[in-house]
C-alpha cells in the first residue's frame, strides 16, 4: 500500500519482491535499498524487517533518507532531525547484530556527516549517459560518450570538480537540501544543460527552500561495529575533502538556524 503510494503504481512491493527472488535465483549480488520517510520509517525501521531480507537471501539493505526534490516534492514525507538520528542508530545497531550488510553513506567511522558527492566517492551517470555531479543534481556538461573516455572526462571535468569543492567548503551534508542557491550558481557558471525528461530543473530548484540535511552537529554516532569502523576509516572517509573549508561556528550556526525552522 505505501509502496503503491509512493510508486504511483499497483502491485508494487509484490512485483519488486518476485524481481529481488529472480535475482538471489540466478545467484545475483542483490540488495534492497529504501528511502526512509514519514510513511514508512516504522515499518523499515524494525529487526523484522531485516530479518526478513536474511530469509529470503537477501546480501545488503541500503537505508536512503527521503530527500524533497524534484516535481513533486513532498516535505510532508521529509524525516525530521530526530529522525535521522533514529535511522542512523538503528543502523549502527543492526551491523553490530545481524548478519546482513547494511549501508548508510552519509557517515564516516565517527559518524561524522559527508556527502559522497563532494568527497569524490561517487558521481552519476543518468539514463542518457550524462555525468551528474549526484542522482538529485540534474544537470551535465559532459557524457560518457565523450571520446576521452569515461575516466578522463570525470577526472578533468570542471563541472564536478566545482561541485565537490563548492560544495565541500559550505557544509558537511547536502548542499541541494542546504543550499540550493550554490547549486543554481554551479549550474548558470557552467552553462550544464537539464539533463530530466521533463525539462523542469531549474524551475525545481527555484521552488526548494532551504533545509536541514544529514549534518547534524552534536548528533555524531560512531559505529560499533568494528569491521564497519576499520572499513569506514579506509574505504569510506572523507579523504580530505574538507581540510580547506571553513565549518566552524558560522557554518554550524547557519545549520542550527535551518534546524530551528524544522
Ligand atoms: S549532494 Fe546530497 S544527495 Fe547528492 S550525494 Fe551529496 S548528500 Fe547525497
């Protein structure tokens, strides 16, 4: 029913369901990603769940927080600051217990907030091979049919180059939830064209209004489980993106005020 909902469609969760078996049938790495909202967080949120997903075979589940973007955005649906501290807690509990990868990425060893994106851990290819600074930033100056190849065009694109730094230097969390002003500014800089069918990107980010994000200083979780601290501390870090940006009490400040209005 809230798959349904969400979806826009009928039968959702029982067809995802036969499509995950098909996969663990055919001996598929297979996970389930979910986006935690206001309509589900009590369902998803809950050992049996998980449980769940062991029994049928499932590998890893991965714990996305709804983000209100796009079209239609709902901020309804939106989790509230207490609520991501219950997504990330729940999380950091259930490494410690269950035997089924869990994944979060919006957290290093020390629960310290980061944005993928703006570490260099990851970028995004959309449907037509555009290279997107993230799945939510819309917008390209580059594809992967360059004939520079696909590594050299991400690596020399200044596009995303701006975006991890710009990014990197205002804050700690989402900078589309944050400051969709920096993303704009990103976009006319670089001339990137729209890369969503419905050509509406630009007027979408017009209508955001700023918000809190993943960053939630004095909230920080450490993981507890140690294969997750060591896999974290090497794999998964901020690997310095932020050593120049200035996140002290102003930008902090500027978080707590966005909090205040939550
Ligand atoms: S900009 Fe926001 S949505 Fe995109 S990768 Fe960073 S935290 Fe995630």
């Amino acid at each position: 029913m809230v798959s349904d909902e969400r979806r826009g469609k009928k039968d959702v969760l029982n067809k995802t369901l036969r499509g995950l078996d098909n996969c663990l049938k055919e001996g598929i790495l297979t996970g389930v990603a979910t986006s935690v909202c206001q309509t589900n967080i009590d369902e998803l949120l809950t050992e049996e769940w998980l449980q769940h997903l062991i029994q049928r075979g499932v590998h890893y589940a991965w714990y996305h927080t709804y983000r209100p973007v796009g079209p239609k955005m709902n901020m309804a649906l939106a989790l509230r600051p207490d609520q991501l501290v219950r997504v990330r807690k729940f999380v950091t509990d259930m490494r410690a217990r269950l035997p089924i990868a869990i994944i979060d990425a919006y957290y290093d060893s020390e629960g310290q907030a980061l944005c993928p994106m703006s570490t260099g851990v990851s970028h995004h290819i959309g449907p037509k091979g555009d290279l997107e600074p993230c799945p939510i930033i819309q917008f390209a100056t580059e594809n992967i049919s360059d004939p520079r190849g696909i590594y050299a065009t991400m690596r020399d694109s200044a596009f995303l180059k701006d975006f991890r730094e710009l990014s990197a230097e205002h804050t700690r969390g989402c900078v589309v939830l944050e400051r969709p002003d920096l993303v704009k500014q990103l976009v006319v800089k670089h001339g990137a064209r729209d890369t969503t069918v419905r050509g509406t990107a630009m007027a979408e980010l017009d209508a955001m209004t700023p918000r809190f994000s993943q960053w939630l200083p004095g909230e920080e979780i450490p993981e507890k489980h140690w294969m997750y601290r060591i896999a974290k501390k090497y794999w998964f870090s901020d690997f310095g993106a932020y050593r120049n940006a200035n996140h002290g009490a102003t930008a902090k400040a500027k978080v707590q005020a966005l909090l205040a209005k939550a």
